[in-house]
C-alpha cells in the first residue's frame, strides 16, 4: 500500500460526491454492481465488475487516478496507475451510497441474469 497524502492533484478532500449512483448508468437506464467514488472531482462510477465499468473509464477519459470505494463500510483508496491501493484521506460527505440502496442497483433495472454478465 502506497501513501496518497491529503490535498493533491489527484485528491480534493474537499469535493462531494457526485450523486448515489453511477451517473452515466443512471442517464443510460443501466446499472451496477459496486461504486467508486473519484477522489479528484467526486465522480461516482461503477467498478469493473459492473457491465460498463464507468469508474475506470473516467480514469482513462480524464487521468484521474485514484478512486475510493463508494459501498457502505469500505474507506480504501485504489490507484489506477499502479494498479495497488493507497492510503488516503477523509473525503467529503457521504462516504458511500445509501445502504439501503442494495448491491447491485438500482433494483428495478437489474435483469434476472445479471451474474451472468459481470465481469
């Protein structure tokens, strides 16, 4: 594990998240299996498990690197880059999605064979 200090290009602890859910799912009628949240700019994105893997691809869209999970329970960091976790600091409220939002969501857009098409 890798130090990821405070304030830094790559972290803002000061930005709040973007929303409880994946965005470009959410405009998309899609859905995920886990959040990530961008320690950047608050952009929330599903992980790669998830069909579209929205989290990395903003990483790759805009050079963000480092992400901190979104899910109820979990505060790790995760940098892209190096492909290694790292240590970061408190980010902005929340720290996660709504718990009651389940996993993985939104609910009512999850297709009966959705284990079958995760990564």
């Amino acid at each position: 594990m890798v130090d990821a200090p405070g304030a830094t290009p790559d972290i803002d602890p000061s930005v709040p998240p973007s929303g409880t859910g994946c965005a470009e799912c959410l405009a998309a009628n899609g859905w995920w299996v886990h959040l990530r949240r961008c320690a950047a700019c608050g952009h929330v994105g599903c992980c790669d498990t998830s069909p579209s893997q929205h989290a990395s691809g903003h990483f790759r869209a805009t050079g963000h690197p480092i992400v901190r999970s979104f899910e109820p329970g979990e505060d790790w960091f995760y940098d892209y880059r190096n492909q290694d976790f790292v240590t970061g600091p408190d980010l902005a409220p929340p720290s996660s999605r709504p718990e009651g939002q389940g996993v993985p969501a939104p609910a009512d857009r999850v297709p009966p064979n959705w284990r079958d098409l995760i990564h």
